[in-house]
C-alpha cells in the first residue's frame, strides 16, 4: 500500500485553516493527541480514527504542564521523523506538531480543573498531572475543531476526565476510547516501556496478571479493600519497587468499590514503580472485556 | 422598523443546529451574553453585534454558580418577555434563554480557573465568583461556536478574564469589549441599579465621579495608593455604605500601579455598596476614553 502524502503543521492557525477547508467539502475530522514515541497502541488509535473519520489530524506535543517535578519531562521519548512515518503509513492526513511557544503564550495562566476525578490515583501521586492534562486537551479540541478525538483506554482516567470536561465545557467533540494494545505476555504497550532493562522487562507483565487474577477475585465475591492489599503484596514480591495505588473503582465516578455488584461498571487501575518506569495499567472488571488484544 | 422575527431557543441542541444552518450560508455569528434585566448597555452591545455580524445570538441566563452565599441570586431581576421584546426592536436573530438543567448536567464538576486574574478586585471579595463566570462563559462560547463575542467594559476584569481564558484555551471566537453606557450624571447602567432608593440614586453618580478625579490626579503625578486611599474617603463622605475596593490598576494584568506611565494602559476599577445594591465601575486613565456615551 502506498502511503498517503503526510503534511505536517506547526501552527494553530494552519491546522484551523486546513480543517476549515474540509468542512467547506463536507469531510468528517478525527483528532489522534499523542506525546510521540508511537506504538501500536498508539496506531490502533488512528486505524479507529481512519475507519470513522474522512480526515484524521495526528498531534504530536510531550505537554510540559502534565509532568512534575522530577518526572521524565526531559528524558521522554522524541523521534517526530519516526512518529510521522509511523502514521503516513497508516493514512494519517495530517500531523499536527506544534512547538512549546506555540502552544503556551505569553502570560498564559488558564487552567481546567476535573474536580473529584483529578485528584484521586494517578492525581493523588501526580500533583497537577491532570489540570495540565485538561487544559492542553482542551486547547487541542479547540484548536482542531475536530468531530471525534479518540483516546486510549490505557490512560483510562485522563479518558473519563476528559469525557467529563468535554461534556462539562460543552466542547462539541466525541470522545472515543480505544482498548489498550497487549504485548502477548499481557504487558499494556507503553512508551515508557522502553526504561525498562531485559529483567524488568520479565518482571512486567505481573501488573496485567495481578488486575486479571483482582478481577476474577472481586466478582467472585471478594472485598475490594481486601484484593487492593492482596495485590500490593503479590506486586512487590513479583520485583516490582513500589506499588503508587492499585484500586478497584466505580468505572464512571472512580470512587472506590467494596462490593461487585454485576449492574455497576468496576475497574481495576494501578501504577508501579519497576526501574527507572513507572508503569500504569488498568482493566474492567467484566470479564468480556479483559480478552488481550495482541498487535499483530 | 418593524422588528424582524426573534427565534427564542432553549436547548444547546437546538442552538448548535441554528448555527450550522447559518454557516453553511456562510452567515458570520455573533454572541452577546447576557443574565438578562437588559438595559441600554446591553442593547449597545446587540447593536455592536449586529453591525459585525450576520447573525445575533443573544444568550439570557442567570448563573447560579457565579453567585455567592448570600448575594442576589434569587432576587436579580428576571423578565424574558420583556428582554425578548427588547432584543427583537433591535433586530437580534436568537434569544438563548436555557434553563439551569439544560446548562448544568447532574454530576457536571468542570472548573475553569485563571488564576491572577481571578482572586483580586472583584474576586477577592466574590470568592469563586470568576470560576463561575469563565466556567459558564466558556460553555456558551463553545455551545454557541460564534465568530464574535460581545462583552461590556462595565464588567472590566470580568472582560479581562474571558480574554485571557479565550486565548489560553484555543476558544475560536473573537471578544469584543464595548464601552460602558452611563446616564446623563454619569452613573454606568446597571440592572442592579432598580435596586436604589431615589436618595441612594442622587448619591450613586459620586462613584463614577471619583473615578474620574482619581484618573486626572494620577495622570498628574499622584501616588496610586494615595489616590486610593482619599478615593475610600470621598464615596464615605458622598454617603456609600462601604468600599470593597478601588484600584489603579494595569489595563491587562490587573496588578496595582504606583507610577503613570503614559506608555502602560491603566485603568481604574471600584465597588462600593449603597443600599442594598453593591456597584461597580471602572475608567480607563487615559482621557481619550472617558468621554460619556449618553444612552439617547
């Protein structure tokens, strides 16, 4: 298959001219936001997008506000020359890569805040993670004005966050989530899987385990506060550093579950320190929809 | 001049499609947001409007969430038959009049802070009352997806936020700010100005009085905070109850000058209570833009 040309723009203004001309030919927009360092998870994503949008826009910005201090800001994966082959070959139309000054202005001081849904898991141990989050993804909607934006469920509470504000802020784009990409052994396919040495590499399907063996434990009947200590347990004397949360929650609110009850949707979220990676990983607690998906 | 035919609209629904319509036409749409009790200030906006824009959308709704514990919520005057009345002499093509449940979802938690701006002046003494107004504002611009926004300078750092707020966050409209419409004494137009007992209405113009001495005395060389500070006495003295604030401030970033500098836009905000009505105001230093503009 020959690939598509790719155009790649730096500019709001360009990526607001060019949707505008799609709309004056009726052409539906899909809008893929990345940090890079593109996956199949990743791809996955833009396949959705291409199946349900005449046009797909692929943006590529590593956003500083969603990394603390300390984090991997600098060390992050960048290899934009990559990342546009990767969906020039899957018929991407458009890259949108624009720079830090262009994304931030001057005096820039705007901040979406998802109260309750920020704070909790991945907020409680990433301080401003989420309100850097929000309010970029909500620059990027509004810059591409696009119809549908599609996001992995890997992050699954940047997903509902999102879901929320878009709905909250009335920002007329559908939110998809896509499932996340598996490597065979159950590991979530993660940037940020590339820290991780040839033995922590071993260690790392133990976090896809462990939500497997959670899930089956709580709709068998197990108190949710009771499988979070179980699995702390089962991670740490699996070689992973340290366990940052593993929960079972509402899957909607994410407050926390004790019971399963078969008519509320549950979700199993964790993070854990393996290395110099921080690994997240989530799944639901119905089984259907637990079945790995394997990139080839 | 017969009044063209107003289309009053009560879902966000209805509005997105009204606007489709229009540009599919290629028609340019203008917003003007209102919480309705319309005066002459507003039609000055709907005027302003129209004459940029094909198409005029004006929005009445009263904001509970930018209204404090034991502010007027439930007393600000409400009278849609009489706005909508108003709003169609001029020639406005749609009044968006939702009600709370259309604009606030159940479970809605979104917040849109912006921080400096946000906690000073106005803010300081309505604590969460600039959330309120860009969350709200924010949901309009993207609902109604307009070109253009109309926005009295009478709510200054109100203007001064949604500015901010627009630009940070990529929202695809254009703000405009209209001059403030005063009466005859000098009194800036307020639908909370019903409110004043007739002796209370003979003391008011002292605010807007002292703005404009304050103005000529800084331009003079006076000390900003001195100026403050003999402002605090002069509307004690006219009779006002009590002053929350009156500053001299930067035009943009609101923070407190000193010093005139004919180079740096300043501007000088006040609120003092009177009665049961709590006013506001605000003059440009500059001479060039104090000159009344007389509602007839």
């Amino acid at each position: 298959m020959t690939p598509k040309p790719l155009v790649t723009l730096r500019t709001g203004r360009e990526l607001r001219a060019r949707v505008r001309e799609w709309r004056a030919s009726n052409l539906s927009v899909g809008l893929v936001p990345t940090m890079g360092a593109l996956h199949e998870g990743h791809l996955a994503l833009v396949r959705t997008a291409l199946s349900t949008c005449d046009r797909v826009i692929v943006s590529l910005f590593v956003n500083p506000t969603q990394f603390g201090a300390g984090e991997d800001f600098a060390a992050y994966p960048r290899n934009e020359a990559r990342d546009a082959a990767l969906i020039a070959g899957e018929g991407a139309h458009v890259l949108f890569a624009p720079g830090v000054d262009e994304m931030f202005a001057e005096g820039e001081v705007t901040e979406v805040h998802v109260p309750g849904l920020d704070a909790v898991l991945e907020g409680a141990h990433r301080p401003g993670h989420f309100t850097g989050v929000a309010t970029v993804v909500a620059k990027l909607l509004n810059l591409a004005q696009a119809d549908h934006a599609f996001f992995g469920k890997k992050d699954y509470q940047q997903l509902q966050i999102i879901i929320r504000m878009v709905d909250d802020l009335c920002i007329p784009t559908e939110i998809h989530g896509v499932e996340t990409v598996r490597e065979k052994d159950g590991l979530a396919l993660s940037s940020r899987n590339a820290y991780l040495t040839e033995q922590e590499r071993a260690i790392a399907p133990a976090l896809h385990a462990t939500l497997m063996q959670m899930a089956e434990e709580f709709r068998a009947g197990g108190d949710g506060g009771r499988l979070e200590l179980n699995a702390r347990t089962r991670l740490t004397a699996a070689g992973f550093a340290s366990v940052d949360y593993v929960a079972v929650v509402d899957a909607e609110t994410l407050a926390s579950l004790h019971v399963y009850d078969a008519m509320r949707p549950a979700r199993i979220l964790a993070a854990a320190k393996l290395g110099r990676a921080r690994l997240i990983d989530n799944i639901s607690v119905s089984s259907m929809e637990n079945l790995p998906i394997n990139p080839d």
